[in-house]
C-alpha cells in the first residue's frame, strides 16, 4: 500500500504524494490538508518574536505588492 505520513495536527494518515509538505530549516512537516498547514504555520508565528514577526510580514507585503505591481502592468501592455 505504501508509505504513510502522519498529520502533525490531526494525526490522520495519509499517502505520499497526497496532503502539504512544509520544510522549516532541516525539518519536514507532512500535514493531511491546507486546513492542518494553515493551523501549524499560524501558530508557530504566533510563537516567534512579535516584532520580528511585523517585520517579515512587512517584508513578505511588499513583495506580493510588487509582484500585483508587476502584473497589472502587463495586463496594461497587454490591453494597450
Ligand atoms: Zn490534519
């Protein structure tokens, strides 16, 4: 049948290849679905320094901001 993973939240198993694999550092964390990933991932940034936390999603903001920027441009080109 092969491997199974194990959902860090939930415990439900699932195959490879299924569910949402989320690498911090060196470590893997196999979750069964978004719902579980969302779960984990909010809470460890809950769990980092506040302040450095503002400031990566600041960081993060601004390259989505860039990336809509960038977009909207072509679709501008595209319609021009
Ligand atoms: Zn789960």
């Amino acid at each position: 049948m092969g491997e199974k993973l194990t959902c860090v939240v939930c415990g439900r198993k699932f195959s490879v290849g299924q569910g949402i694999l989320i690498s911090f550092g060196r470590n893997t964390y196999n979750f069964h679905s978004k719902t579980c990933a969302l779960k984990f991932v909010k809470k460890v940034l809950e769990s980092l320094d506040p302040s450095e936390l503002e400031r990566t999603a600041d960081k993060v903001t601004e390259e989505y901001s860039k990336i809509l920027k960038e977009k909207t441009e072509r679709t501008a080109k595209k319609i021009a």
